[in-house]
C-alpha cells in the first residue's frame, strides 16, 4: 500500500510523504497495537485494530487522503465497514 502513496504524491507532497515514512518507522502498527491492549479500559480490538485507525487518521492529517471516508474507501483490506470506522 505505501508504495501506491509514494509514488503518487511523492512529486505533489514530498514533505507529507516524508512525514509519513517517518510516523511509520517510529510508531509500527505492532508497537500501536500493544500500547492499545496495554492502556484500554472498555475498547476492545476484535476486527478493527487500533493501528489501522491510526493509519487511516495519519493519511488524513498528513493531506494524503481528504477523508476519513476517503482512506477508509482506498483501503485495500479494511477489515470492518465504514460505518463500524466512524463507530469505534
């Protein structure tokens, strides 16, 4: 997936997509997923990870997608619908 994001915005926003490279090698999904199950209280991880919503949040914060609706849309292998994503 991030090698569509490369190479598509990385003439149109290379510091977006220099952030993003760096958001991804400090904070791997493994890494999101075990502060999540550490910390939660009530939330629970089933089908939706929590690492995926930061993925999804962090295209969106960097300008690489317009939407939550949008990123959750251009994934490829969103395991949950869109609606179940605004819901967690």
């Amino acid at each position: 997936m991030w090698d569509e994001v490369l190479a598509r915005f990385e003439k149109q926003a290379p510091a977006s997509v220099m952030a993003r490279l760096a958001l991804e090698r400090a904070m791997p999904a493994a890494w999101v997923d075990e502060v999540f199950e550490a910390n939660r209280q009530r939330q629970y991880p089933r089908e939706l990870l929590f690492s995926t919503v930061v993925e999804l949040m962090s295209l969106v914060s960097l300008g690489l997608r317009p939407s939550l609706h949008a990123a959750a849309r251009q994934m490829d292998n969103l395991p949950v619908s869109v609606t179940a994503l605004y819901d967690k």
